[in-house]
C-alpha cells in the first residue's frame, strides 16, 4: 500500500513562542488515536519554530559546500513546515479523506500539503543498489522498533 506524507504549512502561530492551546493538542491527540485505531499512522511529529535551531543548507553546482542559512526564516518568502504524520492507505483517495479530517478548521491560514512517498521501484537502480536499500531499512526499522 502506498504511504503519503502529510506536511503542516508553518504559521505565525506555530512559529511564535510556546506552544498550541490545549484545545487544539486534544484535538490532535485524538486525530492520531483515530488514525493509529484504523491501522494507518506510521509516524508524525511536531517541529520547533524556525528561530529555535532551524536551518537550511542550500546546495549549489557551483560549490563543494552547501550554503547555511540560519533561522528564522520569512513564512511569506519561504516555505516552512511545522510538523509531519506519514500514513499508509490504499490510494490517494483515502489519503485526501484522512488529511480533510485534520482538526484545523477555524485555524487561521492552517494547510498541509500532501505527498505520496517514493518507493524503491520508483528509481533506477541497480538490482546491487535495491538490495543495500532493502537491508539499510532492514537495519533502521531493527533500532526503531
């Protein structure tokens, strides 16, 4: 089944000192519930602002060294992400179905972005390359779980 990532837009809320009202931690605590319940959460995670050791490495053609650039960054100019969950559905269908529940309604300028992940027979590798790929996951999913 394919898994999607959905990305939370960073706002002047989510970049700003402290943290959401409880209003809307239990009404995201329980979004995850119900999205663990139906079997469909991978993973997800909240990301600091951007002015609490937010960076970005720019990488060019024209150097060996990416450029660093240090936050906070301009959420008119740039975007910014504030926070993850990864699912795994039957179909992009059901992914727009789960991201519509997302209990942001009422939050001003709220969106999230969502993106199906690329799978190994995505890319052109050698059949030497998948098999380190399928081991390297192998070994990561061992220390996670």
């Amino acid at each position: 089944m394919p898994r999607y990532a959905i990305l939370i837009k960073a706002t002047p809320t989510t970049e700003g000192k402290g943290t959401a009202a409880p209003e809307t931690l239990s009404a995201v605590a329980k979004f995850n519930e119900e999205m663990h319940s139906a079997g469909i959460l991978l993973g997800g995670e909240g990301l600091r602002p951007t002015s609490e050791e937010g960076y970005r490495l720019r990488f060019s053609d024209t150097t060996d060294k990416p450029e660093l650039l240090l936050g906070p960054f301009d959420l008119q100019q740039q975007s910014t992400i504030s926070g993850w969950w990864l699912i795994q559905v039957k179909n992009a269908e059901e992914a727009l179905d789960w991201a519509t529940r997302i209990p942001f309604r009422g939050k001003q300028n709220a969106e999230v972005e969502l993106r199906r992940v690329s799978e190994l027979a995505d890319f052109s590798m050698t059949e030497g390359q998948k098999k380190r790929e399928i081991e390297l996951r192998k070994e990561i999913e061992k220390g996670i779980f």
